[in-house]
C-alpha cells in the first residue's frame, strides 16, 4: 500500500512539472519574440524589404515634426505576420485605430473595438428581439380577427337556423289548417 501511494505521488510530481517546464518554455518564447518594422508607403510593401532594413527602435523616434505623417509596417513575429500602419505625428506617433479613428493605440484600442463590437452585437439582439415582438403581436391580432369572424358567423348561422324553424312551423300550420280544412 505505501509502494502504491508513493508511486501514484511520483507520478503526480511528473506531470505537474511537465506542465510548468511547457509554460516556462512558451513564456520564454514569448518573451523572445522582438518588435520589428520598417518604413513603407502601402500594405504591399510588408515583408519585402531586406532584414538589414528592419527597425527594432520605436516607430515615433522617426518624428521630426508635429503634424507629419508615418506609415510603416509592424511585426511582433520576427517577420512572420506583418501589419501596415499609418500615424501622425504628436508629442509622440499616434496610431490610426479602425474604430475611433486615430488614438492611443494599444490596449485600449482593443477593448474600444471588443466594446464597440459587443454593442453591435447588443443592438443586434435587440433589434431581432423587437421584430419578434412585432410579429407576434400582428398574429395574436389576425388570431383575434379570425376568433372574431368565426363568432359571427356563428351567429349568423343561428339567425339563419331560426329562420329556417319559424318558416318550417308556420308551413307545417297551413298544412294542418289545410288537413283540417278538407275533413
């Protein structure tokens, strides 16, 4: 039994030390990835320019001027994926964002554009939300007019029915008067 108990512990200690060296290791990978850019005039431009020619510095150390404009291509692969980007030039390089136009950059871009999303998608909702309403109260209206018909033409019928009695009756009379008549 303590064999056992000893054995199932090692090899708990295994796999959680496996987990943790596989985190450190894609942390460290992370963390060894380096920002790199490099100047360019439009999207096609990313990726084709010689290493030599990439920046590690930051894109706003460019601006010699308030006002001007800087439109350069990013990587934080190393190269892989490239993003073209274009900023004017501040106190520093502000980033052109796709939802606010030029701001920050960043973080708060991103949850400006995860926020304007998610309102998207809320009125979205809301707008499906009302067309069901809407249609459904155009049916419980024509399910009303037809419950509305069907009542009166059920009364109709009934006049219809009385009629028909009071007419049978007042023949069934004559013919009686009419029987009684010959005898």
């Amino acid at each position: 039994r303590l064999i056992h108990f000893y054995k199932r512990n090692r090899m708990r200690s295994f796999v959680c030390l496996l987990v943790a060296l596989c985190l450190a290791s894609f942390a460290q990978a992370k963390r060894g990835q380096r920002k790199v850019f490099h100047l360019a005039n439009d999207e096609s431009e990313c990726g084709t320019i010689d290493r030599e020619e990439w920046e590690t510095t930051p894109p706003n150390q460019l601006c010699n001027e308030k006002g001007q404009e800087i439109c350069f291509c990013a990587s934080k692969s190393d190269g892989d994926v490239w993003h073209y980007k274009c900023g004017l030039c501040q106190f520093k390089l502000e980033i052109e964002d796709e939802y606010k136009g030029v701001g920050a950059g960043g973080r708060q871009n991103r949850k400006r554009g995860r926020n304007l999303r998610q309102l998207k998608k809320v009125a979205r909702k809301a707008e499906k939300k009302a067309e069901r309403a809407e249609k459904k109260a155009e049916r419980a209206e024509k399910k009303a007019e037809r419950k509305a018909d069907r009542k009166a033409d059920r009364r109709q019928k009934r006049l219809e029915r009385r009629q028909n009695r009071g007419q049978q009756e007042e023949e069934n009379e004559i013919i009686v008067d009419k029987v009684v008549a010959q005898e």
